[in-house]
C-alpha cells in the first residue's frame, strides 16, 4: 500500500498528481509523487497526459476520458458544480461552485445545472485517508452524464482539514491495483442474475423440501437474503421473462405470450446498466421475440449495434440458448435453437441431425433406438449422455468462460438455464435419485373438478393436464423433474466454489430466481398457465456482498415482491436512483430490504396476468382476443383471478385455505371481498403506464413553474401578470398594416 504526505496529512492508497496551466507548474507543493504497488509506469504516463488540467484560483477542473479524479482544496474544497463544455476528444466536466455535501447525510445526491441532471451516488471505491480531524472521509462518487461518459470524484468535507499548498491535486487507481487496496470496502461490483426455467419454489430444501436436499443453493440463501413472497407478472415464460427484463408489468410491455414480440422502444436492464457503465449479458435463454416490423420501420439493423440489442432483449449477447430445438413436420421450432451447444456435443463425438434430441434429451435403448424425452413414458429413463456434457454444466461452463474474460470491467451477467423445464429427462446418476418415497404430496381435491370454473375446468382438459392427473405419469415425471433440480445444485456448488477460488464472491451480487413454477398434477394442471402458487410462486434468493448487508444474512423476507422488482435493484446497485425511472420502472428496488433499512417494500399487492387469446381454450369458450385474458391480484390474505368474457370471479382465502382448493368466487358470503379487489385491478388498471416520456419530478416542476416562452392565458391588462413574463409585448411600437 502507498502511501505519500500531503502537506500534515498522510493520504493512503492514492497516485497524486499536480499539473500545470498558465505555464505555472505546481508539481513541487506535491511530495513522494509515487505511484501506488501495481500501477504500471505506462499507464502513469498515458493516463497523466489525457485530457486533465487544472484551474487554480477558480476552482475549475475540465475531464476529458479519465477514470478517476480527487479535487482538493483549501478553504472550501467541497463546493461544487457541474456544467458541460468540449476539451481536446471528448465531453467535459467542469467542477465549480455549488455545495454537494447533502451527498453524505441522504447518500444519494442530484446536481443540477441548466437542464442537464447528474446523479450522485455513493461510494464504489473508498479510499481511506488517515489522521482526518472529521469525518466524512475521501468517498468515491459515481457521476453519469446524458452521453453515457462515467466518471468518479471523491469531494472532501470542509470539515476535514487537509493542510495543502496547493489548490487542486487528482489521482488515478488502476483496476489492477484494487486488489491490493487494504481499506476498500466490498461493494457489489458485479450482479450475477441466475434464472433457471419452470423451477416450483417448493423444490429447494431452503423452502421446505423435505427430500430434495440442495446444500449449494441453500448456502447462499444463508449468505444473502430469502423471500419467501415472490411473485411474477405472467405464468408464462416469454411474458414472465419480458417483465422481468423490463421491470414492467405484462400489458404495459405488450408481449403478452410466448412469440409475441417485445415492441422497439421498451427498455431493458441492459439499456439502464449500461448508461451507469455496467455491461449487461446474456448467457442463456430468454424467449425472446424481436420485433422485426418495428426495427424495419425504423431502419434498424439487426447486425448493428442497436439492432442487436433490440433485437436481443437489451443484452450483448455471449452465447444466446432457449433450450429448444424440437422439429416437427413444419419444421423446427426455434431455427437458432441450441445451434451452438449441438455444435459442442457433435465436437464430443454425439453424431446426429440434431444431438440436442437425440443424445441431451432421450434415452437409448439395447437397440440404441432413441426413447424421446418428449413421450412422458421415459422421463424416468437417463438420458443417452454424458452428465457433464449435459445442458446444465455445459451452461455452467460457459458462464464461468463469460466471467473470466470481463477481467476487472463492471457486468452484469443474465445466466439464463433452461431446466428443470421440459423435456422432462436427465442424466445418471440423478436420473434415479428419487421415488415415490421422496415427493411431496399432490395437491387437488375432487371438489376442485365437480363445478370448475369455465375457464379452470377448460383448462384441466388440455392434453398436459389430463396427463399430469395420472399418477403413474406425474411419479415417471417427477423423478426427472427432481433429478434435474438436484443437477442444478450441483452445478451451482461449481459456479460458487469457482467464484470463491476467482475472488468475484466477495465483488458480485448474486441472485437466484426462475420464471415461474409447475404444477406437476397439483389442482389436475400441468405446466404452469393460472395462478395457483405451484405456479406464480418463485424463489428469490440475493447475496449483497457489500458491509450493508451484513445485518440481513440469512434471513427470510415475508414482504410481497415482484420479478419487476429486479430491474430497479439492479439500477439501484449500479448507480442510478430508481426513484428518477418511477415513470419507466413499476416495480420497487430490493436494496433497503437487504440492507435492513426496511422491512417491507411499498406495496399491499402483487399482480400477474395471462393472454390465452392464441389459445385452443379461447375459441372453445368462443371468447374475442380481446376478452381470453386473465388478471390477477393478491395481498397477504386473499388472491382474487378475474376473466374477461363475462365469466365470475374466483377468490382464495390464502389464510384459511393455503393450498388454494376452495373457490370462494361465488360465495355470497365474500362478495365484499371481491368488490374490493376488484377495485384494486381497476385502479391498477389506470395507471399511466404508457406516460415513460417524461419523468415524473419534471411533471412536479411543471406545476410550479410559470411559462417563460410568452404564453399569457388569462391575463386581461399588463398588470396581471409579473411584469418580466410580458417584457417582449409592452412599450413596443410598429407601424399600422396599411402604411407597412
């Protein structure tokens, strides 16, 4: 560690600089300019030489390209403001004038000079500084102009009494040098967002599993923070997922069903991260749809830059794969489906038109005929490959080879598996891991079939439903189905102890979640298209490396959250204050829930919706496209699922009846209930979610400011209104039109 005296005060961890301008040079009132352990003196040089000089006297400092600068003072060395100007190759910032200390007291602050907003967040890389005479101390403040340029200054108190000869110094700290930094705190430099596909919340033995142990996934639920009230926005992995990425609610993004696309113009959380200069990838799946007669509207091409991440959901994309590649007599289902990992298992010698069917998902039989793992009947077989070249580790792999080569930049990291989703068929040794003796128990009553709902009981008869009421179908499945979860645990013991030996345990937030669940026969439902909790249900499971969250390890949260809950989250541990994207963002970060600053989040409901207008069941109840949708809310007590098409209600009571088997719908005893739920959609209903334009603090400013542009409404003599609003139409003269 280095460490150089500065006038009476010993500065750690910093490389000062002086600098001359007016051909004054000030080099001398800085002693020991040395670099710190680990600066390479090439770096020195350039990073020196870029686009820095100072303004003494003023108190200005113009940046141009640079990673980090200090500004330190005498008299009042935290006085600053910041306006844009051009120097030398790129935009710059000018320090001057306007006091940010509210930085510390509130944690987050906001300059503002003319119509340009900078926020301030606090610190990534503290830097400690020793004998101060009060704190606060040097903290980094992130700082993200409109162009999308990232820069950090570390201001001092005023309080803090640095003795210097000199008005402003600057220092540079390498992301090589970090490492060896004794003082820094562990903030979450990174996020890895890992979503596994159809994966019930009851399935992790942190949730309760009795039988289905995963020690990996439980280990960091006990280094980070478990909800146990997770919910998404649709029981439907391509809406789900668009919620998810966008932090907004399914009929505000408009991708309403799988292979309807997500429309140009919605942002991601790859849009948001990297505006706060954290690259955002994928890794994965994402049932995604692009929008391609949006993108040609607009002239976007998908191999462009912009094109691509459109295109792509807003990630860059590092291997993009949905899991599916099943062919049918019109062809496949997903023409990019699985193209890179079939790549991989022909290289491992797994030779057929397509090795993702045939070897990764079926069996074999003495024969070497392939037994599909489409036809339930072998869900119980192994499938006919290796376990490690297999979905899940071959995912692992690629994920760890994505981390590895991001080196010290900021990302964020979509690590997206496919399973426990179906096929339903997994390799040994898990393929028979489990029996009868190992399930939980199915949850469904007769009475749930006697008088269905319309729409419930038009669902109990699609073809996966009546397969799932067979035990003899729902025990072959569920042997697959735990197998392949205990695989992901696995895995996910690899991806940990590999963070762990690499150090990025201690740099990244981690979160664990999925799409959605499965109802594997519970309610005589299978797959995962209403509202049971076997459905809308999901673990959540988030590791904060940061100090912040040492007070919530281990711990479980009860407060209702949402997937959309995610994007702001993340915004909010990259810098941005999600406060400023409430006109975009409708869900709630998660940050003072892990840090213990509350316990809940502001919100009575959860809500989750489902289109079914593309359906087989819509025309068979003879519904318009407009009327096959469902909607649903619920708080801590009840959950109410409203139909389109004129059908009634249905209503839970989630306190009496857990396992949901009692409809209350047509209860007249409960219609209170139902009118004041209902009254909640409506009012959720009509919130301005396509208002994403303008932020709502410019639509607070505008009620208090008078127009300034002439317009005069109401005004019935020069004395009505302040005499600087009218200036441009009094005292004038012209000559009439006629003498003109």
């Amino acid at each position: 560690m280095c460490g150089h005296a500065v006038g009476h005060t010993r500065i750690c961890q910093m490389f000062v600089f002086a600098h001359q301008r007016g051909g004054r040079d000030f080099s001398n009132h800085i002693s020991a300019v040395q670099p710190p352990i680990g600066c390479p003196k090439k770096r020195q040089v350039r990073i020196c030489i870029k686009g820095w000089r100072a303004g003494l006297g003023t108190g200005e400092i113009a940046v141009g390209d640079l990673a980090a600068l200090v500004a330190m003072g005498g008299t009042a060395p935290s006085r600053y403001a910041l306006r844009h100007d051009q120097l030398l190759d790129g935009l710059v910032f000018v320090a001057k004038g306007t006091a940010v200390t509210d930085v510390w007291s509130a944690g987050r602050y906001v300059v503002k000079s003319g119509h340009i907003r900078y926020a301030i967040r606090p610190p990534i890389m503290p830097v400690a500084i020793s004998r101060v005479v009060t704190p606060p101390f040097f903290q980094a403040t992130s700082i993200r102009s409109l162009y999308r340029r990232t820069f950090i200054i570390y201001p001092i108190s005023s309080a803090t009494r640095l003795v210097l000869p000199v008005t402003l110094g600057f220092y540079f700290v390498p992301p090589n040098t970090i490492a060896n930094l004794g003082h820094l705190m562990a903030k979450p430099k990174n996020i890895l967002f890992i979503m596994f596909d159809q994966l019930r919340w009851d399935y992790l033995s942190c949730y309760g599993h009795p039988h289905l142990h995963t020690p990996n996934i439980d280990r960091l639920a006990a280094k980070g923070v478990r909800f146990n009230k997770a919910y998404i926005q649709s029981p439907l992995c391509g809406p789900s997922r668009m919620s998810t990425y966008t932090g907004r609610y399914v009929h505000s993004h408009g991708a309403s069903s799988n292979n309807v696309p997500l429309k140009v113009g919605e942002r991601t959380m790859g849009d948001y991260l990297r505006d706060a200069g954290m690259g955002c990838w994928l890794v994965g799946k994402t049932h995604m749809t692009a929008d391609a007669e949006g993108m040609a509207r607009l002239g976007l091409e998908p191999d462009s830059v912009i094109g691509a991440r459109v295109s792509e959901c807003g990630f860059d994309i590092f291997e993009r794969d949905d899991g599916m590649r099943p062919e049918g007599p019109d062809g496949f289902y997903d023409d990019s489906g699985a193209l890179k990992y079939n790549a991989y298992l022909r290289s491992k010698g797994y030779h057929s038109d397509n090795p993702w069917h045939d070897y990764a998902n079926s069996a074999n039989d003495a024969d070497n005929n392939v037994l599909s793992g489409w036809f339930l009947k072998n869900s119980d077989l192994p499938a006919n490959i290796a376990e490690e070249d297999s979905e899940t580790p071959y995912l692992t792999r690629r994920g760890m080879d994505f981390i590895t080569a991001q080196g010290d930049a900021p990302w964020c990291c979509h690590l997206s598996y496919i399973k426990p989703h179906w096929p339903y068929i997994v390799p040994a040794p898990y393929h028979d891991m489990f029996g009868p003796e190992h399930f939980l128990r199915v949850v469904r009553s007769e009475a749930e079939r006697e008088d269905p709902h319309p729409v419930y009981g038009g669902m109990m008869k699609a073809p996966v439903c009546t397969a799932f009421s067979r035990d003899d179908v729902r025990d072959k499945v569920l042997r697959a189905y735990m197998g392949l979860i205990k695989q992901c645990d696995d895995q996910m013991g690899v991806l940990f102890d590999w963070l762990e030996e690499t150090g990025r345990m201690k740099d990244t937030m981690i979160v664990v979640t999925s799409d959605h669940g499965d109802y594997l026969g519970d309610h005589w439902l299978g797959e995962k298209t209403f509202f049971h909790d076997a459905a809308i249900k999901v673990p959540l499971i988030v590791y904060d490396p940061s100090p912040e969250a040492d007070k919530t390890r281990g711990t479980t949260s009860y407060a209702l959250v949402q997937s959309i809950d995610l994007v702001p989250t993340f915004t909010d541990v990259a810098g941005v204050d999600p406060s400023k994207l409430d006109h975009v963002l409708e869900g709630k970060s998660l940050l003072p829930l892990l840090h213990g600053k509350a316990e809940t989040v502001a919100r009575n409901y959860v809500f989750c919706e489902f289109d079914y207008s593309m359906r087989p069941l819509a025309h068979a109840l003879d519904l318009d496209t407009t009327e096959a949708r469902i909607f649903m809310v619920s708080d801590d007590r009840w959950k109410l699922i409203q139909f389109g098409g004129g059908f009634r209600s249905m209503l839970f009571d989630l306190a009496k009846d857990p396992q949901e088997l009692t409809d209350l719908g047509d209860s007249a005893a409960h219609q209170e209930v139902i009118s004041q739920l209902t009254a909640v959609l409506d009012d959720w209903a009509r919130r301005p979610s396509q208002r994403t334009t303008m932020t709502t603090d410019t639509l607070m400013a505008s009620r208090h400011k008078a127009s300034t542009k002439g317009v005069l409404l109401g005004a019935v003599d020069e004395g009505d209104m302040p005499a600087e609003l009218s200036v441009k139409y009094r005292g004038k003269k012209v000559p009439k039109w006629q003498d003109r």
